[in-house]
C-alpha cells in the first residue's frame, strides 16, 4: 500500500538526516518554503515536520525554526541509559522547560561579553574559581548558613560530587549505612570505590536512629548516607527531630553524613540541614542539574576544612576541574535570579504533574513528594513488578521497579515512576497506560493474569 505523501517525504528527510546528508544543528527551511519547494500545501508540510518531531529526529523551536537532532542520541535516556528510539522513558527524571534553550542563550550572549572570556579556555582552580564558589556559597546560606567558599568544591554534577567523596574519604572495604531504598548513583559511586553498603531499615525513607545506633553496636560503620530532604525515590521528607537524634548517634559513634540535596529545592519549608547543624561532620552535596538542566553538569560537595584536601585530589584525578564556562553560566544565573526562576518553575511544574498522577491513579498506593517529579508504587501483596515493566515496555513505557533503588538482597515490589519530562499534553495518558498495566483487582482495573504469579 502507497504510503500518503507527508510520510514520504518524512522518510526522504529521516534518510538525508541518518545518512549525514543533513548534519545535528542544520536548520531546515520553513514551514512554508518547504512548502514550496515539495509541491504541497503548508499543512502536509506542517505535518512532515511534525512525524519527524516524533521520531525525535528535529527540534522545534519557538521564534527560531527547526533544526536536526543527533540521531545517535534518543530523546530521552533511562538510568542506564538504553532507553530505544520510540520508547517513552519513565525511568530518568528530566525536569524541562521550553523556555530552557531561551535561558541558555542569554547566558551564552553574557559571557560573549564577560571581561574574562578567555580565562575560561585555561586550566582552572581543582575546586573551582574561588569568585564563583563564593557565588554559590552565598546562594546557599539562606538553608545551610554560613558556608566558607574554601570549603566549597565545584564539581561536574552531584554526581561527580558522590563519586569524589567516596574516592577521597574512603578506603577500599568501608561500611556505609544508609537507607534500604536509596539513590542509585550513590551506590554506583560506592560500588566503584569498593565499599559496602550497610542497609538501615525505617520508616517511608526516613532511617530509623535506634536501628542505625543498633547496627553501629555490631558493625565498624565509617558513615552514613541520608537524603533527608525530598528523598530519592521516595521525596520524604525527615523531620527535624529525627535529624537530631540521627546527629546525636553519629556523635556517639564517629560517622561522617553525607547528605545529598539533589532535590531539596523542592521543599520550600525544610528542617534545618545536617550541615547547618554540624558543619564539622557533614559532606553536604548538591548541584543544578534538577533546578536548571540536566545537560549542565555542575555540582559542589562543601566539607569540613580538614576534609577538602583529599576530596581536591580527587577532583584532579578525575576531571581536574569542572568546565569554567559551565561554572560562569550558572554563576551568572544564581546572580540575575535566573536560578531561583527556574526553581519556582520546577516546584510549579511538578505540583502540576502530581494533580495528574493522582487524579489518574486515585486511591491506588503512592509515596511522592507533592512537587516532584516522580512517585515511588508498592504494588499489593502478590503483585510482582518485573511482570508489569515487560508489558509497559510491550506498550512503549520504560518504567523501573525497586531493584536500582534497594541496599537489601530482596527489593520490594514496587515501581518507580519519573515523569517530569514527558510532555505534558501526554502525561494522562502515559499514566493511564501504567495504571491499567498495574491491574490491581480492587481497584477496579483491568484483571491480567499474566501479572500475578
């Protein structure tokens, strides 16, 4: 069967772009020369244009045309980064905006301008120019007080941070406690520097102190791991005196805190952090990858002055410094307010797409965060999870269950479900498509027996 005109000619500019003939950034013709020059009307040529969008082979953008993606590189990427073309990803979080390109191209134009342009095609400091790590030390005090910009170490994201902490503090073998679900990439930075994670069970991703004091009794623990504030995968939130009495029992048996505030901005009324209430035993870790890009990898980690030494060596071995033009991009965001935009934005967007995943998903169990982009399931007693992600993926969906997430030998059944950078005209569907795939028979929705074992 003649395929309609419209898919031909997608097919004759898929081809041009995947042969090379038509290379990543090369602006098409628009709309209505394109128009012209193929023969047919402005709304088959607008719907050419719109099939290659789907096939995430161009890139519309507002005001300034179309232009060719890289076709090695999928719309969006999962935590392992497998993600096909056509799939749509559940499993990486990555929040966007429209207006992001904007963002990115005024602070572009400000630096074009900048008086130190070409200092940043040299070497810089290991920890980072020190004019910018006072930048972002100050942009932290309203939550952290006080930091000092020589304890404060620019990194390429938070997690070169988690990876830099590990090399530099540790020793091969160490035991680290921390939460039975936990950040993936804190324990890929561990497993790289061989060390060994010591799960401490709790409550809703809020550890349990009295748990953690027993296994410190038993076990020689060197530190622990804590995202107290919006926790990753679950966005608790742990309350002040639960911190307190989680310091109290560091005190008592000599752990540093590494406390991961990957998401913290989202929670605009936090306890006091680890680092505010002892800066002397706290690695406080954070970065903009969540609040402004995810493409932008710039990070700090700010430790006790005893600590930076080691952490600084490990920066070098690694990267030596982070990329000063990504430093002096966001330096400048945190400076013209760009920064705390984007964050109201974020808080914004996420609350939005939480108001669709529950009016999607109505009484059916859900842990989240009420501006986060994701949401962590436990699936009803029986209900296994692997099941479930094979048929989500047979519908286009990568979703995860628990296994990235969980310290235990056995992980819990339960999904992951990261939605802040689907499109928001597709959100209820793509969760109405979870959803029904979940199949929990009291819910009322569909009955699969291909999902219970």
């Amino acid at each position: 069967m003649k395929k309609p005109r419209y898919a031909r000619l997608a097919d004759m500019l898929a081809n041009a772009i995947q042969d090379g003939k038509l290379v990543p950034g090369s602006k098409l013709p628009t709309h209505r020369a394109f128009a012209e020059k193929s023969g047919v009307a402005l709304a088959t040529a607008t719907r050419v244009y719109k099939e290659l969008e789907q096939r995430g082979l161009v890139a519309g953008e507002a005001g300034r045309g179309t232009f060719v993606r890289d076709p090695g590189l999928p719309v969006t990427l999962g935590v392992h980064q497998t993600a096909a073309e056509g799939v749509t990803d559940l499993v990486f979080n990555m929040p966007g905006d429209a207006a992001d390109a904007g963002m990115l191209r005024s602070g572009l134009r400000r630096l074009a301008t900048a008086g130190d342009l070409e200092a940043m095609l040299r070497y810089q400091p290991h920890g980072g120019r020190l004019h910018e790590r006072r930048i972002i030390a100050e942009s932290l005090a309203p939550g952290l007080g006080r930091v000092d910009p020589e304890c404060l170490l620019v990194t390429s994201g938070s997690q070169h941070s988690l990876a830099v902490t590990c090399l530099g503090l540790f020793r091969y073998g160490d035991l680290i406690a921390a939460d039975t679900l936990t950040y993936p990439g804190f324990k890929s930075a561990a497993a790289l520097r061989g060390l060994n994670l010591l799960p401490v069970e709790g409550s809703q991703g809020v550890m349990d102190p009295d748990e953690l004091e027993r296994l410190c009794r038993l076990r020689e623990v060197r530190a622990v791991y804590l995202m107290p504030t919006v926790h990753s995968p679950l966005g608790s939130v742990m309350d002040e005196a639960t911190r307190r009495r989680l310091l109290d029992v560091a005190q008592r048996n000599d752990l540093l805190i590494i406390e991961d505030a990957a998401y913290a901005f989202l929670e605009q009324n936090p306890p006091p952090s680890f680092y505010s209430l002892a800066p002397d035993r706290t690695v406080h870790i954070g970065g903009f990858s969540k609040n402004l890009a995810t493409g932008l990898r710039l990070g700090y980690v700010i430790a006790p002055a005893s600590q930076t030494l080691p952490l600084l060596e490990a920066i070098r071995a690694t990267t030596w410094n982070a990329p000063a033009l990504i430093s002096g991009l966001v330096a400048g965001w945190i400076e013209d307010g760009t920064l705390q935009v984007s964050e109201e934005n974020r808080r914004r967007d996420g609350a939005a797409r939480q108001s669709v995943l529950r009016k999607v998903f109505g009484t059916l169990p859900l842990q989240s965060h009420p501006n986060a982009g994701f949401a962590w399931m436990p699936l009803e007693k029986g209900v296994r999870a692997q099941p479930i992600v094979t048929r989500l993926k047979e519908h286009g969906l990568s979703v995860s269950g628990a296994e990235p997430f969980a310290t235990t030998t056995a992980a819990p059944q339960a999904l992951r479900l990261a939605f802040g950078g689907i499109p928001k005209t597709e959100l209820e569907g793509v969760l109405n498509t979870v959803r029904d795939a979940v199949c929990i028979d009291q819910a009322g929705y569909g009955q699969d027996p291909a999902i219970r074992k």
